[in-house]
C-alpha cells in the first residue's frame, strides 16, 4: 500500500510541476485511470497566470496497461481528442497548495 501512496503523491507532484512551469495556453495530458481497455486523461490547461482549466476525457487509442504510472505522469496524445465530458476552471493556487491526504477505512 506504501508503493501505491508514494505513486500518486509523484503524479500529483509532477501535475504540480508542470502547471507551476507552464506559460498562458499551454497544455498538458495526464493520465489518472489506467484500465485494461482505456486510459482516463485529465487535461490541464494554464488559462492565465491564476487560473488554470481542468478537462476530462477517455480514450481506448491507449491502454492503461501500455503505460506505468510512476513513469508516464505527463504523456504526448498524438490522437484525436474527443468531445469533453466534463471541464472545470480552478484557481491556480488553490490546486497547488492543495495536499493529498489519504485515510485508512
């Protein structure tokens, strides 16, 4: 269960990284669902310097299994992006400050 935690406090700590060194209207893919048929990818957007928009899709064009999470946080997709299903405008603070706590039970 260790490993599993220290996986993900990477890849929020990478998502951080990149949304901290990103510039206005660049864009990054992150995969967060790894499953046998698809990959669950969040789109992170830096709208401006305070803002950033968070998109959601799914693809079967990868396979959760053809990546390894504590080594892909950050993938190219060199596919066609679907239509979101869902966005979300945050401020760009509050998810850098934000820490991921875990509770047993």
């Amino acid at each position: 269960m260790e490993k599993c935690f220290e996986s993900i406090y990477s890849i929020v700590d990478n998502w951080k990284r990149n949304i901290t060194n990103s510039l206005t209207g660049e864009k990054f893919y992150a995969p967060f669902e790894y499953e046998d048929e698809y990959l669950g990818i969040l789109l992170f957007e830096l709208i401006d310097d305070s803002q950033i928009k968070i998109s959601f899709f799914y693809t079967n064009e990868l396979s959760g299994y053809s990546i390894l999470p504590s080594k892909s946080s950050i993938i190219d997709v060199l596919f066609e992006i679907p239509a979101f299903e869902l966005k979300v405008i945050v401020q760009k603070n509050d998810f850098l400050n934000t820490e991921v706590i875990f509770q047993n039970g």
